[in-house]
C-alpha cells in the first residue's frame, strides 16, 4: 500500500490546476485598474454635479479629470496630487467664458471637506464676443500679445493696436500703436484717449478665492490668469 507522502495528482490535473490559478489571477489583475477607473469617474461626476450646483454661472455640466492612480488608494488616503476643471460659463453682463481650473494637492480637511495646497486658474472671453460692443464693421484680433482693432471710417480703415494691462482687480486697454487709411498716427491723441476713456473693466469676485495674476491677448480670446494658496472647497 501506498503510503500518502507517495500519493502524487496526475499531472493534466496539475497543468489544470496551474491554468485555473493563472485565469483567475489574470481577471483579477483586469478587474482592479477596471474598478479603480469606475470609482474615479463616479467621484468625477459628483465633483461636476457639486460645481454646477454651487456656481451657478456655469453652463452646462464641468469636465472634471483627478489624477491619481490609483485611484482608491488615493482616495483612501485622502490625498489626490490633481484635479483638473474645464467649464463653461457666463458672465453677469452675458460674455460667454471657457474656465479652466487646476488644483494640486487636495487633501481631506474633516467634516468632509478638502483643502488644495494651491490652484490656477484660467478664464477665456472670445474675441468675436467681445468685438460685439464695439459698434457694426469693428472687428478684434491678437497680434504679437495684442488686441488689434480694426474699423472703417468714413470707407477708410483706421486700426488700433492696444495692450491690456491688469491693476489689482482692474483690466485696462491701453493703446500703444496707431494707422489711419495707412498712415501712423498718436495712439495718444485726444480722439483716441477719449474713445479708450471707459474701456476698463473690472474683475468680479471669483471663485474659491482666485485672485488675479495677469491678463494675456491669444489667439482664443483674452485670458484672465489666476491663483489662489491653501484653497478651501466645500
């Protein structure tokens, strides 16, 4: 009789056995990065829906990314090195705005609430929506960082280049260059200085604390940059 040390399985069923524990680790491994994106994303759209709730000029419902792989570990900790926002929106006189905010460092601040070690911030307006106040046939344009406007006067074009300039919560339009029918002129002369007298705009209050930084003329619109330290969210 054979003792049971000598008992040995056949060996189809230990290449079974291997195939078996091989398959099920596989969909394990495939499962985990599948649950971690579908946890991610849940916590994505319940950001979204928060944000849309709480500011109520935006439009639509935010794109919101969280970096961090993965994603339930993060989220254990209580800790996400990123999160990236894009939203559209309007302004309170109905400028349309493309927002785009990234937070770093989000870390849970108790009764559920988080804290962002920094943010930076972005606000786009149009060109062609912002050339709708001018007047018919003035049309804006960004040239080397700055906004050029072009109009007729009298079947003659008169063009403008202007610098923005951005004090404390104030934006400027400043203008720095001059041509009439093709010829230069003072930028400075009366009739441009008093067509320029009630350009500037100020900033509203915006959100989660952001402060100004600078303002920028591109190819999308003017962009309005800004950043905030230790950021409270709700």
């Amino acid at each position: 009789m054979k003792r049971p040390s000598d008992l040995r399985l056949p060996r189809p069923f230990k290449r079974r056995k291997l195939l078996w524990t091989g398959a099920t680790l596989s969909v394990a491994l495939v499962a985990l990065p599948v649950a971690d994106r579908m946890a991610a994303s849940a916590a994505e759209e319940r950001l979204a829906d928060r944000i849309a709730g709480q500011q109520k000029s935006v439009v639509g419902s935010p794109e919101v990314s969280i970096d961090a792989f993965p994603f339930l570990l993060s989220s254990a900790e209580g800790t996400f090195p990123k999160v990236a926002v894009r939203a559209d929106a309007v302004t309170g006189d109905g400028q349309p705005v493309q927002a785009s905010l990234e937070l770093r460092e989000v870390s849970e601040s108790g009764k559920g609430g988080y804290t962002a070690a920094s943010a930076d911030a972005r606000f786009t307006v149009p060109l062609d929506s912002l050339s709708e106040g001018l007047g018919d046939g003035t049309s804006l344009s960004a040239e080397d960082g700055r906004l050029r406007i072009d109009r007729q006067i009298f079947g003659m074009p008169l063009t403008i280049h202007a610098e923005l300039r951005l004090s404390g919560r104030t934006i400027s339009m400043v203008p720095v260059a001059a041509s009439f029918a093709g010829s230069r002129i003072d930028p400075s002369s009366p009739r441009i200085t008093e067509a320029f007298k009630d350009r500037e705009r100020t900033v509203p209050e915006l959100p989660v604390g952001l402060v100004p930084t600078r303002v920028a003329v591109t190819d999308d619109g003017v962009v309005l940059y800004a950043g905030a330290k230790n950021v409270p969210l709700a």
